[in-house]
C-alpha cells in the first residue's frame, strides 16, 4: 500500500469515527444531531468516508456561525465543561464566532514538532506581535511557547481598526497605528531577551526597518498571514532576517487549526505550499464555479475546508482563500494548497490591512 492510499484510509477511519462521535445521542452535537434525524434510518452509518462527505453535504454556510446559538454546536460529551468562544476573520459586524476546549492546544502541540530547538529554544523567551482579543490565536500561541517551556510577550494589534482606516481612506492613521505596535514591540524587545517572534509579514518587515532581527537574539520566527508571495518571502529571508533567522510561514484559522509549509529553498523560487493537519483538518482546491469538483493539480482554485475534531464538525467551508493545488509528498501524502491569496486576489483589489 502507498502512502497515499494509507492516508486516504487513515482518513475515512477519521471521518466514521468523527461522523459517529457528534450524531451519537451519548456524545453528539444538537446541530449534528438533527441533521441526522431529518434523514432518518442510520444517517451516520451512511457515511462511510470522506468521499461520502462530498456526497452528503452541500458547502458549509458560515452564516450560521453568526446567528445559532453556542448550545446547538456543544457536544454533549462536553456538557459538564464551559467552553471558550473565538472569533474569526478581522473584518467588522458581527463575527462568526466558535466554541471549544482542547482543540487549539492538540492542533499548536502537533506544530511544534516541525521546530527546531535550535531556532525555536525550549526555555526561551517569545514575542507575539498581532491580534490577540476574542481570537484562539493568543491562547494557541501562549500554549506552544508553555509547551516547548518556553513564556510569551504579548503586542496586541486590532486588525479590524486598520482595515477600518483603509478602506475610509485614512491611509495616515492606519501608519501611526502600526508604528505604535512596533514601537510597543522595540521596547520589549530592548529590554527583554527574545529568541523567537510570531507576527504577520507587514509587521514583520516594519520591525526589520527599525533594527537588526538577528542582531537582537532573535532564533526563529513563524509568521501568520494570508497572503506571502514568494517575492516577500524571498525579502523577508535574505533581507529582514538577513539568512541568519529561521523563518516558519503558517496557514491557519479558528475553524481549522494550524497547516505547515513545506521546507522553503531557492531552487523552489520560495514559493509556499501548506499542507492542512489531516486528518483533524482537510483542505482541498475546488472549482469556483462548480465547488463539487477538485481542480487539477498545479491550477488554482477556491480553498475548501473540512474540519474534524470531536469538538467540532464542520463539512466543506468555502473559505475566503484561493490557491493553487499542489501535489502530496512523502511528510504529506495528501494535497496542498499552494501560494495562498485572497480569494478574487487577481480580478479585485483586496484591504488586508496588517496582514
């Protein structure tokens, strides 16, 4: 058997189980549950793997995350325990929103075995500059630095106040802003030892503007963001970094978790490919018009996710990302999604404000 047929039945094993877990009437989800009762007979039992799931479910509406309540997307296995509430996205009104426990710790624990403790040194002292607030973001990358014994400075930043400035023309004071969070960043960093820094690639190079990232003890950094086309990444490397600083991009959200990039080089032109922590989290590159169809490898298309996790289940989220589909490897036999963007990136101009 290939590695790619192995995890294609290590993920039609998830899918039962995860299937079975949250329309169980011992364990299941309110939300999952009813789902199930409208079909009648053994609609669980039905789904036999992940095909079946493109089967069986329409693309998610993430509208629902918005307007039903907390209690119809608690599990009754967690019944007994409160829950945390995150927020997603940075833009403004009224945000989706996701509950949960554990997830965020399984999905940043995972992570950290793709570091280094030469880059990323167990102990050590680490620095996140970007949107802590209502996000899991804070709290996963508090949980990686306790989990590698390491503590975290925090710089927070509101996203959703920037692209606010932008889009009413006030490029002026969303610059004063971002100079405000990296001048907070400077004196942390001034005073404190730092070895690694979590931020997006704007502040990132902003940082760089001001000092020598090397120079001041910095090992390792991972950057969250959207878009990082392999020009940044080629700049923040040999130029803000200076070669001399591992540098870790990640593709992740409050719905899925966390993806890692393959190894960067310059024989591959710098270009990123993430690869989604299957089996809790499957991304797929589907065809805008017809979301039902993958699109070949090496085009590009919408980004699809499909998160499973016994605190959550969500099938086919048509996510506001486009990217190309890349092929499996031998760490990860199963697609990737390569240079991501903003979905429209190409036909529309796009406020990503500090990311």
């Amino acid at each position: 058997m290939s590695s790619i047929e192995a995890a294609c039945e290590a993920l039609d094993a998830h899918v039962r189980e995860i299937v079975q877990w949250h329309m169980s009437p011992e364990t299941g989800t309110p939300v999952w549950l009813d789902w199930a009762s409208e079909r009648g007979g053994d609609a669980a039992g039905s789904i036999g793997g992940f095909a079946d799931l493109v089967e069986c479910f329409g693309n998610f509406d993430g509208e629902r995350l918005r307007t039903e309540s907390h209690e119809y997307w608690r599990p009754r296995a967690f019944a007994d325990r409160p829950f945390n509430i995150f927020e997603t996205g940075g833009t403004t009104g009224m945000p989706k929103q996701r509950i949960g426990w554990d997830d965020y710790k399984e999905d940043y624990e995972a992570f950290s075995a793709t570091l280094s403790d030469a880059s990323f040194p167990p102990g050590g002292y680490w620095l996140m500059i970007g949107p802590t607030g209502p996000r899991r973001l804070r709290l996963a990358i508090e949980h990686l630095a306790n989990f590698r014994g390491s503590s975290c400075y925090f710089v927070d930043l509101d996203p959703r106040w920037v692209k606010k400035l932008l889009r009413a023309g006030q490029g002026d004071q969303a610059k004063a802003y971002m100079e405000h969070v990296i001048d907070q960043a400077l004196s942390i960093i001034k005073h404190r030892d730092v070895d690694v820094l979590f931020t997006t690639p704007r502040l990132l190079e902003k940082l760089g503007e001001h000092i020598s990232i090397p120079d001041a003890g910095i090992k390792g950094v991972f950057c969250g963001g959207t878009e990082m086309s392999p020009q940044t990444v080629r700049f923040l490397i040999e130029e803000v970094l200076e070669e001399e600083v591992a540098f870790h991009p990640t593709y992740g959200n409050t719905l899925m978790g966390l993806a890692a990039s393959r190894p960067l080089s310059k024989e591959d032109g710098y270009a990123i490919t993430y690869y989604a922590p299957q089996p809790r989290a499957v991304l797929r590159v589907t065809n805008p018009k017809r979301p039902d169809e993958l699109v070949n490898h090496g085009e590009w298309g919408r980004v699809e996710l499909t998160t499973l996790t016994r605190e959550f289940f969500m099938p086919r989220f048509l996510e506001r990302d486009e990217a190309r589909r890349c092929e499996p490897t031998a760490d990860h036999p199963w697609d990737g999604v390569g240079e991501v963007r903003p979905f429209g990136a190409s036909e529309h101009k796009i406020i990503e404000g500090v990311y």
